[in-house]
C-alpha cells in the first residue's frame, strides 16, 4: 500500500467504499464526500487511471447485483427495487434496460429457474 500513489489510492477506496455502500449511495458526489474530496477530483482520477467514469463503477455494482437478485432469488422487481433503494420499479427497469437492451422480467426470464 505504501508503494501507491495517491491516485491509486483514492481509486481503491473508492471502489471498497462502492461495495460498502451501493445500495444507499449512488451518486459520485456522495462517494467523494466520504472520501474527503470533491466530486470532480474523484471523476477525474478515476477517469485518469481507468478510462471509464467514476459513475460506471456504480452503475456496474448495482447491475451485478440486480442480475443477481433477479437470476438467484424469488423477489419481485418491486422487492428488488426497494432492496437497491430505486424510487421504484419502474426506476429499477428504465436502469436496467439502459445496460441490458432488455427488461428485469425478460432477463429473469432467460434463466432457467435456480
């Protein structure tokens, strides 16, 4: 750890603290708040060292984990979305379809039942 500069360092707390907390925090600015930094340093050390936006990051874990609610458990959308604190399913779908070309019911669908 001592061997990382401060960039690495910011982009590795940043991602634990993702997995710490995307199911209540998902904005970059929130992230950045607890990091003790501003939300456009944060953009652009992430942006600097991974070539992808600090917000795909969040986006990417919430996505993980709607696939696998979806794919691995008998929880409706509405239960999903309350459980990632969307607004509600309808949030939770225009999210998902955005990444996935295709609704929450339909990719659950794809799966045979576990």
């Amino acid at each position: 750890m001592k061997n990382q500069n401060r960039a690495q360092q910011i982009l590795n707390q940043y991602l634990d603290l993702i997995e710490e907390h995307y199911q209540d925090k998902k904005s970059v600015s929130e992230y950045a708040n607890i990091l003790e930094i501003t939300a456009k340093h944060l953009s652009e050390t992430v942006k600097e060292l991974t070539n992808r936006s600090a917000l795909f990051y969040i986006h990417m874990r919430l996505m993980k984990e709607i696939r696998y609610l979806l794919v691995y458990t008998k929880l409706n959308i509405k239960q999903i979305s309350y459980t990632l604190n969307f607004e509600n399913s309808s949030e939770l779908g225009r999210f998902f379809k955005r990444y996935e070309d295709i609704s929450p019911s339909k990719y659950r669908l794809s799966f045979p039942n576990p």
